[in-house]
C-alpha cells in the first residue's frame, strides 16, 4: 500500500506500521489520513480497530469484516490483548513502576493506568542539555487503560514529557531538539501487539529511523529488529 508498510496479514486483520504524522481518521482540517487510504486501496476497506495519536508511530490493528472487527474489540476489553509502546523522555524516572493518575475526558475523570520500566538512560548533548533537562530516558510501557493521550500526558504529569512533543512536552527543550540535532517527531512508538485467545498474534514493528540518536548501542537490538 502507498507509504503503508504491512506487518501481518490473514483472512481476519491486515496491520500496520503507521509512520508519524498520518493522521488515523479523516475530518476537518485533514489533508490525508489513514482511513481514507485504507479505502482507497482495499475493497472492502478495512475496519480500525484501535487509535494512535496522529504523531505517534508503530503497529496498527484493522479488520477485514465488522464481525473480525467485533471480536478483536471485545479481545481487547477482555483483557486478551497487550498493546507495547516505547517513549524517549526527560529526566530519569524510577526504574519502572505505575502511573495512575486519574485523566479529564471529555469532562470526567476517568481511572487511568501507564505501566513502565527503564530500558537505559543518556545525557542530552551539551548544546541541547541545561542543569534542569540534562537527562534522558528510554521507557517500555504497556497500558492499563486506553485513554486519549495517555501515555503523553501520565509521563507529562511524571515530570518526564515525551520529547518532541508538541502537545504536552517541554517545549523549550523541544525548540533546542529540532535545532540542535533536528528533531521534528514525537518519540513515542508502538512497538508490539499481542492478540491473545485464538487469533495468537504478536507482532512488532522497528523503531523509525530517528530514534537513532536516543538509543545506545546495546540496546538497538530491542528497536532496529
């Protein structure tokens, strides 16, 4: 598919590695989004399933009916599923542990659950870095709960915004990041998804290119594979 790289495909599901900056759904202000070029090359077009924010990159779940697309959801609100993302942020939480936070949606506050660990930290280089954001950290993490933006916003409320994020982040170290070493996304990556029950499915897509920079060498294997 046009700039769509496919991970798994069978009779039930086609997923994806949607690349940062594809918006996942039409509407306003929308010049091109996933959806839309779900339907363009497919017929039938394939059913979303799950969300990922626009500038959130990584492994996207859609079905090939409304009945797939029914049973994969109730998979997920049962629990049968495990969605694995990766963040670069700043500062140097504890080395893994839980958020949670309670979230304001849509007027509410809703229970909400983040779970992480540490996967390596860094320093950000001496032209980017003050005393106050010299430190970097790598994080796993796994969702209890799938609100809007929750990753971006329990590691925004932790103290440690997702670089370049736009949204939630720190956006004077951001200033420095795109112009010291360039960078234009938002390092959060949906890494893994495991379908579990009688589909089996565990799939993983590689990290873009531009976490490069973030990610020493001995643990690239956990990203470039």
């Amino acid at each position: 598919m046009k700039n769509i790289e496919i991970l798994y495909e069978d009779d039930f599901s086609l997923i994806i590695n949607k690349p940062a900056g594809l918006a996942v759904q039409g509407g306003k202000g929308v010049k091109s989004s996933l959806d839309q070029i779900l339907a363009d090359l497919r017929s039938p077009a394939p059913l979303l399933v799950h969300r990922l924010d626009k500038d959130t990159s990584g492994v996207l779940l859609t079905a090939k009916s409304r009945e797939a697309a029914a049973r994969f959801s109730r998979l997920i609100a049962g629990g049968k599923t495990v969605k694995q993302y990766v963040a670069v942020c700043a500062g140097c939480p504890n080395s893994e542990g839980v958020i949670s936070d309670s979230l304001l949606i849509h007027g509410s506050l809703k229970k909400s659950e983040t779970r992480y660990r540490v996967i390596t930290s860094g320093k950000l280089p001496g032209g980017v870095a003050d005393n106050s954001a010299a430190e970097f950290s790598v994080l796993e993490l796994e969702l209890g709960t799938g609100r809007m933006h929750q990753i971006r916003r329990h590691l925004a409320m932790n103290g440690n915004p997702i670089l370049g994020d736009d949204k939630y982040g720190d956006f004077a170290l951001n200033k420095k990041l795109r112009k010291e070493m360039g960078l234009k996304r938002m390092l959060l990556h949906a890494k893994r998804l495991v379908i579990k029950d009688e589909f089996n499915i565990d799939i993983r897509a590689p990290a873009p290119d531009y976490y490069a920079p973030f990610i020493p060498q001995n643990v690239k294997k956990d990203f470039y594979d």
